[in-house]
C-alpha cells in the first residue's frame, strides 16, 4: 500500500496546523487498518521511549489553602489530605490528623483546586517526543482528551497501549474521528457521499473505537474529510457513538456565514441519534455573524428544554488558527476568485497572520498584508504562492470580543484549548490561565468558582470522569494549586509557547509534576479509557 508522505491528498493544507492530529505516521496507521494491517507494520510509526521508574504517590497535607472544589460551590479555607494517588480527606483548617511520615506543604494564600480537564487538544501525535507537557502543567492541564475535530488515532487501543507505555506528565483520551473512519471506508474517494456500504464500514470502525475505549465520535465537518458527508451519514455513525453511552463532539459543518444552519444541524443529528452533542471552540466566527452568540445560546438552550443534552467549549481568544487553505473553505484553493472572497470574509488581509510556512519560516507572524507588499504581489497572489510553496497557517483575527464574553458566560460552556503540545497559537500555552486571569480576576465576567468549574467539573461530567474534576474524598489526586492574584496567560500571538505564571504546584494521581516554576521531571499520566470499557478510569 502507498501512503501519501504528507498524508491524504489536498487534506494537509486544510488541516490545523496547530496540531490537529493529521500527522503521516498517524495517517498511514489509518491506512493500515483499513488494509487489515496490523499498526505494528508500520515501521515509520513514531516509537515512544518508556519513562523511567516512576515517583510512588505521596502521603501530604495541604494546609491552609483555599480550596475551590470544581463543583461551583462557594470557596473556602480547608486542609486536604492526599495518599495514594487519591484524596483521603478534606476538612477544617487544623482538623485533620496527619498519619507518621506525612509531608506537611503549607499552602496559605494559595487556591487548591482539581486539575484541570482540556476536552478539546491537538496533542495527539505530539506526546512521543515531549511527553513533560510543560505549557500544558504549567496553566493546571492534568488531562488532555485528543482525537477532536473528526481526527483520532486508529486503532485506538494500540494507540492507548502506547500512551501507557510513554508515561507522559498528563493523562491522555481520545474520541474516535470521523474523518479517520471516513478514511478507513473511503481512502482517497472520499469527495462525495458515502454509499450505505461505505457507512456500515465507518460504524463497524466507530464501534470498534467505542469498545476500546473512546470517550465519543468526532466530526470536522469544514475540513476535506467531512465536507461531503450527509446529515444521515453522522446520524448513523453518531447512533453508534451513542449505544456505546458516548457522545457527538462536533467542529460544525460552518462558524461563519452558515453558523446557525451549521448549529440547527449538529443539534438536529443529536436529536435523531439519540446521543448528547457537545460543539467544539464555538464561535461566531467572522464579521458576517457578529452578535450571533445569544441566538446560539438560545438554539442550545430550547433543545435542552426539548430533552437534548448539549453543551459546548471555548477557548478564550478571539482568533483561530488553521490550514491557511481554509479562508477558500469549500472552494477552490487555486481559484483567485474563491481565494479573494475568503479574504474579504475575513475582514481583509490585515486580520490574516501565517503561521507555519516552513518555506519560508521569516515570514511567520506577519499578517497577509505585510507580505504581500514585501513579495510585491497581491493578497491573492500571496495565498495562491504560499499554497504552491507546501502551505502555511494561519490566525484569522476575526472574532468579536463581545460575542467571545458573551459565550463565556453561558453555564452551557466550558473552557477547552483547542491547542496542543508545543503549537503556535496562544490558546495552547495559555486557554486555562487566561480564563482565571483575565477574564474572573480582571473583568470579573466570571466567579472564581465558576472559573474552576468549567475546565474541571464540567468536562469531567460531559466525559463520565467521575472520580476526576472535583475535589471530594476518594477523588482521584489531579490538584492545581495556584496565586489567586498572579496567574495569567503569558503567550501571545507573536510568542505562543511561553508558558503561563501563577501554578505554584501541580498534582496528576498524587505525583507533584509543577514546582518552582518548571516541571519536576516525574511522569505519573496515563491512558485514560471511557468508563465501562477496558481499564478505564
């Protein structure tokens, strides 16, 4: 079998290069098992290396934090206990009675609280060679569930069997992707409907993915893997998600000009298949659809009411990052016309920055503009030249602050990155802090509380987690223990892998993995499986 280098055809360019998961050896795995290979013969297949013997859990009392529980419940000062791996108890300052050989850690000042849970990461095929996760730990990340966006590894049980083999710093999950079983079905045929074959293969795949372990099915639906699939076809795809007590995570089929369209259909696919649907970074995504938030909300809100069960996430910014080929979007990449309608829709090459361009790697950060006067071409010719020279990113500046706030308040939503290991756009190195930081600290659009609970509680809840997300006794020991006053997001758009200030300590299964400012070197992360499966956990 050949695989494409840069894996399937006119996909790379589309993709996010932020890391969405399409990397070639991930690709090639997907061949294989469509093939009826096993992954081990796929030599090419990145190896992850064992980490060395791991640091035992420790016995130790917090004393004098803080504690905000993830669950919304009001703050307050408490003592917690931790030992093996979990937290043994939680109780009034000066309450609790130490047992011989604790570790005392004053934490006066100091709010303790679960670690948090990024629901939506692009870190799939980036553990293998930075399995610390520090821009992850250093905001609180204890948990990253990858696979989003209608891309996941395959077959998912290898995969989980090599992130247990890694021990990296964070636990890791997965949906199954639906653009990964679209490939399996239909490798490079897939610019058209599937045939009612053609979706039987695609369940048989979904459903071998929920067995082993998946937390639900994922779509792209803007991206070349998704773009020609039917409303019926996720149905019945999404029905399996749903016998196997996942859920429907979705980048909807439009976030901009077809945005409540897009929002009607990923509800509508809920409704029919009988399984929870969850919209992934929602948004109103340029100028065309300012001010659509409420009206998104609403739609949401009157199918809750109606018996669906909805929910959504967010990262804190108002610029995405993707394929720099996506402004054309179901157009052609090589038609100017499309290109120069896709420019316009952003709001003009002054909102475009790539990001990216191996190419040309000087020209990374500038917005289209600038580079089009440096190569004296137009906007479009810059695009179309860019395309021909392997493709770039890029960071459309074209969301609106109001509607940014406004999804932010909603108790329907919570906090996700949409980032992942070591990539380029802020929200990767920053999504949690900047949500405590900026948006509760500073504008105070949020409590404390409700800060914490939608990046813990929340997502654990959407995810079945339900000995992780909250601080109670008998919880799994995922704390993040941070300055109230002084944690914030220090990545920006010129610099998108400085690492947050403000984790004092960070805590996965009783391991300490954040201290004095850097990680500690210890690998306590595991594969985490949806509850009922296999090992889950």
């Amino acid at each position: 079998m050949i695989i494409p280098r840069d894996g399937l055809p006119g996909l790379a360019a589309r993709v996010r290069p932020s890391g969405a998961g399409f990397h070639p050896s991930i690709w090639a795995a997907r061949a294989l098992i469509a093939a009826g290979l096993p992954m081990s013969a796929l030599a090419s297949a990145p190896a992850p290396v064992r980490a060395a013997a791991q640091e035992a859990p420790r016995q130790v009392l917090f004393t004098g934090g803080l504690v905000v529980d993830g669950t919304g419940s009001p703050r307050r000062h408490a003592d917690v206990l931790i030992g093996g791996g979990r937290i043994s108890e939680i109780g009034p300052p000066g309450s609790i009675e130490a047992p011989p050989g604790t570790e005392i850690r004053d934490v006066s000042g100091l709010v303790v609280a679960p670690g948090f849970i990024d629901i939506h990461n692009h870190s799939t095929d980036r553990m293998w060679d930075r399995p610390l996760a520090t821009t992850q730990i250093a905001q609180g990340i204890t948990t990253l569930i990858v696979g989003a966006d209608g891309s996941s590894p395959f077959p998912i049980d290898e995969y989980l069997v090599r992130i247990d083999t890694l021990a990296p710093t964070v636990n890791v999950g997965t949906y199954v992707g639906h653009g990964t079983v679209r490939w399996g079905a239909m490798q490079e045929d897939y610019s058209r409907p599937a045939t009612a074959l053609e979706i039987a293969h695609m369940a048989r795949l979904v459903e071998r993915g929920m067995m082993h372990g998946a937390f639900g099915f994922s779509s792209g639906l803007e991206y070349s893997m998704g773009l020609h699939s039917t409303t019926e076809e996720l149905i019945a795809l999404a029905k399996v998600a749903a016998e196997h007590g996942g859920h429907y995570a979705t980048h909807m089929r439009d976030e901009e000009e077809n945005l409540l369209e897009a929002v009607d259909e990923a509800l509508a696919i809920g409704e029919a298949a009988g399984i929870a649907v969850h919209i992934s970074h929602v948004k109103a995504g340029n100028a065309s659809v300012w001010g659509a938030a409420p009206e998104v909300l609403r739609r949401m809100e009157a199918a809750r009411e109606r018996g669906l069960d909805v929910t959504a996430d967010q990262y804190p910014y108002a610029a995405w990052q993707s394929g720099l080929s996506i402004i054309a979007r179901s157009r052609a990449i090589d038609n100017p016309d499309s290109v120069a309608a896709g420019i316009e829709a952003a709001g003009g090459p002054g909102r475009l920055q790539i990001v990216a361009f191996n190419q040309e790697p000087s020209l990374n950060g500038l917005r289209l503009d600038e580079i089009a006067r440096r190569k004296e071409m137009t906007p479009v010719e810059t695009v179309l030249w860019t395309n021909e020279s392997g493709g770039a990113g890029v960071i459309g500046h074209t969301m609106s602050d109001e509607d940014v706030e406004t999804f932010m308040q909603s108790p329907l939503v919570m906090t996700a990155s949409d980032g992942g290991v070591g990539t380029a756009h802020p929200r990767g190195a920053g999504a949690f802090a900047r949500v405590l930081g900026l948006y509760a600290r500073e504008k105070g659009l949020l409590t404390l509380e409700r800060a914490v609970q939608r990046g813990t509680s929340q997502p654990a809840r959407r995810l079945g987690l339900t000995d992780r997300g909250t601080l109670r006794e008998g919880a799994i020991a995922d704390m993040a223990i941070f300055d109230w006053a002084g944690i914030i997001d220090r990545s920006t758009f010129d610099s998108g892998l400085r690492p947050a200030e403000g984790m004092v300590s960070v805590w996965v299964s009783g391991v300490e993995v954040w201290s004095g400012g850097e990680p500690t070197g210890a690998r306590p992360g595991r594969a985490l499986r949806r509850p009922g499966t296999d090992q889950s956990g």
